[in-house]
C-alpha cells in the first residue's frame, strides 16, 4: 500500500477513537442539582409524597418508607445545599417512624442531613410557617395550596403532583416527582447504579 494511504480497518479504528474521544460529557447529578437549584443554597421539602412513598399523616402512624429512587437526588442535595425536611403528623409514633426510616435508608449517615433539620408539625399551616421562618431559595411540596400561599414569598417552588399544574408565577414549577425533575429515569438510576 502506498504511503499516505490508510485501510478501511486504520480508518475506522481512527474515527471510533475520534468517536470516543470527543464524545458529549454527560453533566454529572452533582451538576444537575446545582444546575436545576440554580445555585439556590438553603432547601426545604416536605416528606409525604416527595420523599416517603406514603402520602397521608394517617399511613405515617404504622410506618414510614424512604422512596429508593430519590436518594440519589436527595444525597446530592444535601451536597451543596442547607436541606431541611418537614411534614404534618399526628402523634410522636409517626415521628419516630419517620426518623428511623430516614436513618435505616442512610440519609444521616452519608450526607449532610442531621435530625435536627426534619421538622414536624401538628398542621399544614404549621409547615407554611415553617418554610416561611427558614427563608429559604426553593421550598419542595404536593400540597397546591400551600405552594400558592408560598409564591409570593419564596423564590422558587416545586410543586410535585402526577397531574401537571399550570403556575400563573414562573416562581413555581411541577414535577410528577423530585427525580424527574432532575431528569433521573429509571435507565439513569441503573446505569448510575453500575458505576459507582
């Protein structure tokens, strides 16, 4: 073969390296969090729905159940941002189930989290207050009411419901979920799964 001239098999074996090379960096969940936070540095977020798979003070009484899928996210939250947790409950047992449910999923153990920043209350009006006393750059709920009556006071808000809200304030955004709105497919989950 003349110089200068290459087989198809050096062409190839050149444009997969090429290929390889200068493939897309997938950002990071680290990036994608701050990204989506916008840099926001303090966070609040409501349990039920969100955070436990159970959506009512009622189901807390018998127990308590950390969502496998958001850990990911919520890790990486408390990563870069002042997190704290919050949900209306009925009586001290539910309190308890909750504590020990965020710490047997190693919530406290491997981030940032300390159970002194899970917060209950008696009413929903009690986590309002709540939210509104630690100011923070987004507030994480389902409640569409206490979204609304937050909007004028909190920067940002994620409005986590299966059925999608249109928000009047570009402030408030929805989710079907809080890894879904950090982009977080069950594909993603596995292959992050994989690479750790």
């Amino acid at each position: 073969m003349p110089s200068g001239v290459y087989s198809s098999s050096e062409d190839l074996r050149a444009q997969n390296t090429f290929d390889e090379f200068f493939q897309p960096v997938k950002p990071t969940l680290g990036q994608i969090v701050r990204q989506k936070l916008n840099e926001g540095r303090k966070v609040t977020c409501r349990l039920l729905g969100v955070i436990l798979e159970e959506s009512s003070p009622e189901e807390l009484q018998t127990k308590a159940t950390v969502r496998p899928s958001v850990l990911d996210v919520l890790l990486e939250i408390t990563k870069f941002c002042d997190l704290y947790l919050m949900e209306r409950v009925i009586d001290d047992e539910s309190e308890k189930n909750v504590l020990l449910a965020l710490e047997n999923a190693g919530i406290f153990t491997s981030g940032g989290l300390v159970k002194d920043k899970v917060l209950f209350c008696s009413t929903e009006n009690g986590r309002t207050s709540f939210v509104r006393q630690l100011e923070p750059d987004w507030h994480i709920d389902t409640n569409p009411e206490i979204v609304s009556q937050l909007a004028r006071f909190i920067k940002y808000q994620l409005h986590v419901s299966p059925v999608k809200t249109e928000w009047t304030t570009g402030k408030v955004l929805s989710s079907p979920s809080l890894e879904k709105f950090f982009g977080i497919t069950i594909r993603e989950k596995i292959y992050l799964f994989q690479n750790l």
